[in-house]
C-alpha cells in the first residue's frame, strides 16, 4: 500500500521557512513506514517561492490599513502571499504516485481552509480516494472538518495512537522523536526537534492541553540521538526545541543538550517558540549559555494583574528583570513577547506593556502576539461559535477583534509602535530612518517610508492617542 502524507500550501502575510518543521506530518510518515507502507511526503510550504495573491475576502478590512509600497524598518505588512503550490498543481503531485490513502496535516485550525482546498482539488481529480486528516488543527474542532464530507476519516488523536488505531494494528508508539532539517546555508543548518508533549498548566489563552493533553511526557532520548544527522565539521548545527514546557524537566534536558553538543564540534539551540521565565533561574539561564544558547526568547504574556488572573498566569517582575539584567551582562539577545488584545484590556493596558519593555533598554527586543482564540480555549469553549467565522480570522496576522476590547486599528498601532521602539533599542546610525524616529516621537505621529516617494508618509488610519500615551510617559533621549 501506498500512502502520501501531505501538509498543505500555507497562506498568509508571512511564514518563516526555517520554523517549518512540520514535526507531525514527519512523525505520521515515519510511523506509516515502521507499519510496512510506502510513503511519499509533501511538505509543500517549504518547496516553492511565495506568490502574492488577493487577499481573501475576509480580510479585505486590513486593505485599510495596507499602505502599498511601504518599506522600512517601521513598515506593517503590504502583501499577502502562498507559500508552496496552488492547489489543483499540489492535488497533480500528490496523486501522481498513485496513492491509496492520502493523509493531510491541519497543523493549526487558522490554516484550515488550505487543507479544505487540497482536499476538494484531490476529489475532482480522483473520486474515491480516500482522504485521512489529523494534526492540531483537527483535534480542537473536528466536526468541522467532518461536516465538510470530504473526508473519509477524521483523526483527533495523537498520530502515535491515532495512525495504527486507524489501521486495526496493536502497535503502540511511545512518542516516537522527530528531528528535522528545515533550512540549509553555506555555513548553518537549522533543525527542529521536541523533547516533551502535553502541559500541566492551565493558562486560559493555550491550546497546548487541548492537543496533547495535562500530563507531561518525555521523548526516549536515546532513540532521539540514534535519528541526529552526523557530523559535518563545515557548519553550525542549529536546534531549535519547539517545546512549551522543556524547562519542567530540566535535567533531561541538559543531558539531552550535552548529548549533541558532544557529538557536533560547533552547535547552537534555541527556543524560539518561547520559554516560561518562571521556569528560570541564573544558574539555569548561566548552564543553557554554556551548552550553546545564544539567544532566549521569553513570554511575559501581559504586565496586568487583572488579566494575568483571568487567564491563570503571574507575572514576576523583580525575577524577571534579574534574568534580563544577567542576560544582558552576557551579552545574550533577549526577546520578550507580550499578548495584547485580551478580554476586558483596554489599549491603554496595551501600551503599559510597551511602555515595560521600552523601559529595559537595550537588554531585550520586543514581540507582540496579538491575541487569536483556537476553538476550546477559555472564553471559546462553544466551538459553534466558529462555524460562521473564518478560519482566516484565527491568524495572529488577521488583528481580529475577537474580544471586542482592542480594535484592528490599535493592534496595527501597537505592530507598528513596537518597530519604533525596537529601532531605537540599536546602535545609533545617522541615517534616513534615524531622523524619520525623531520626528516620531516629536510630533507623536507615526510616519514610514513608501517606494518611490523622497519624504516620509504619515501612516494612515491609526490610533494617534496610543502614540501620544506612548511617548508622553516614555522618556527618550537621543544622541543628536
């Protein structure tokens, strides 16, 4: 038998191709092999340039706030793009070996309509094919995807479970690791891996649980080192973990590090998917940099209280800025990411958040998450609430007001403000965009660079009192 595993185009105004790990469809596809079966798999985000496309109807509101041509280190987004083939050409690929099952992966129910697509293209060309769907995407809201009658078999659980269930087999995977080669230069390879699933927190905002479950599980390292690429004393090997709770098992994962670090003379890691700071101390962040970590990125969620409770989270300033401070006299990269548009926030609780992060200096760079439900979580456990929403809405990039607190116009102001401060957390250059900055913050206005014109544009259609509330309580001092 033979059977393609498949993840889908992805559209969006961006994707990171050396985030694009895809460990579950790896994972689906290395388990149909251990089963016996021909496999072919189609990771079809990371095969082909982007194209821009027509933004979808459904997000036809944010053309509001698009300014054509705008470039700059102070730019929003200006087009809307697919990364991987169209559809009918994907549905020719796939089917060209002749497949008997084919096995999509919804990795995130925000890209669902992609997988839709996919699967109608394969019906037309092939009628009784027996389409399979899985992944994150599936999990938090199946009905969706069976109310659609495209699929033969829709999957919730994990693939280590879910796959030989489908098959009538006894076999039982215990967490079968995953590594993947996601990017290639001259000089680095990046890969991806996951060394835990599942999490015993109980943060409001998650998805993590709904997927994986409460309990915490760790992969066989040593079936983890017997799948690692050898050496190859030309370049870096970069690991990123893409796990949310590494750090709750925190000598498992040193010994997992000093493990690849001893079997590659020049490694790096990372966690670019966030670690909690709570999980933190110096003596962990002093052993993490010593194994090979040159950047953290950090979530602090939100510096309000009130917000903080709702959603099951602390924030833990004094320890928090103790990290930064040591991360800083490590001359470590730092970025800390903050969630806005909570229920009940105010774009004024929004800015205090800023204003924190603007406030430590050069120790850290700023991410802004802007606040997307997927189907379960707190707040969104009717999950009819989604049929007559589009997934499209459920992408941190659509800056859907779904808690009717922040609007679009200030999640794209605060986008915008958070470039400004990041600019001037760097090394000051006399140039274009330098004095472009001091006219910001002198007429509290925010002005960008568009193709083809020799001034700076003010943008349009922004909030201008969370500009003003910014920096009327920020105090900037620049060199000339």
């Amino acid at each position: 038998m033979r059977c393609a595993v498949v993840v889908p185009p992805i559209e969006d105004f961006y994707y990171t191709p050396h985030r694009g790990s895809f460990l579950g469809a790896h994972i689906v596809a290395r388990i149909l092999k251990s089963l016996g079966y021909l496999v072919d798999l189609y990771i079809f985000p990371n095969t082909k340039k982007p194209r821009i496309i027509q933004i979808p109807d459904e997000l036809r509101y944010l053309k509001d706030f698009i300014i054509d041509g705008e470039v700059g280190p102070f730019s929003y987004f200006t087009t809307y793009k697919r990364f991987g083939p169209d559809y009918k050409k994907a549905a020719e690929l796939i089917l060209l070996n002749s497949p008997d099952l084919v096995f999509i992966s919804c990795f995130a129910f925000c890209y669902t309509k992609s997988t839709i697509r996919v699967a109608e293209e394969i019906t037309k060309k092939d009628k009784n094919i027996k389409i399979i769907v899985g992944g994150a995407g599936v999990s938090v809201f199946p009905e969706y995807f069976e109310n659609t009658g495209l699929f033969y078999s829709v999957l919730t659980k994990e693939a280590e479970i879910a796959i030989p269930e489908f098959f009538g087999r006894d076999v039982r995977f215990d967490l079968i690791p995953s590594v993947v080669n996601t990017k290639n230069t001259k000089r680095v390879s990046y890969f991806s891996t996951y060394l835990t699933r599942g999490c015993p927190k109980n943060c409001g905002f998650c998805s993590v649980a709904l997927v994986h479950g409460r309990k915490l599980r760790e992969v066989d390292s040593n079936l983890l080192m017997d799948i690692l690429p050898d050496e190859d004393n030309s370049k870096i090997f970069l690991f990123n973990f893409e796990d949310d709770n590494v750090l709750l098992k925190k000598e498992s994962f040193f010994e997992v590090l000093q493990k690849i670090k001893s079997r590659y003379s020049k490694v790096l890691f990372s966690c670019e998917n966030g670690i909690d700071y709570r999980e933190l101390d110096i003596d962990t962040l002093q052993t993490m940099i010593n194994l090979g970590f040159r950047q953290f990125n950090l979530s602090i969620v939100n510096v309000n209280k009130r917000i903080l409770l709702e959603q099951k989270r602390t924030f833990l300033r004094d320890k928090f800025i103790e990290l930064v401070d040591y991360l800083k006299e490590q001359d470590i990269e730092t970025i800390v990411y903050f969630i806005a548009g909570f229920r009940g926030e105010s774009w004024k609780d929004s800015i205090k958040n800023l204003i924190f992060l603007a406030q430590l200096g050069e120790r850290v760079r700023v991410g802004l998450s802007v606040f997307y439900p997927v189907p379960g979580i707190l707040g969104f456990e009717e999950k009819g609430f989604f049929l007559d929403k589009s997934p499209y809405l459920l992408c941190s990039s659509a800056a859907y007001p779904w808690n009717n607190s922040l609007t679009t116009q200030d999640f794209i102001t605060l986008f915008r403000l958070a470039r400004v401060i990041n600019f001037l957390k760097r090394p000051i250059i006399e140039n274009e965009s330098y004095y472009v900055v001091k006219k910001i913050i002198r007429e509290k206005r925010l002005y960008t660079f568009v193709k083809n014109i020799p001034y700076p544009v003010e943008v349009k259609n922004y909030n201008r009192d969370m500009v003003k509330e910014l920096f009327d309580n920020l105090k900037i001092t620049l060199k000339k």
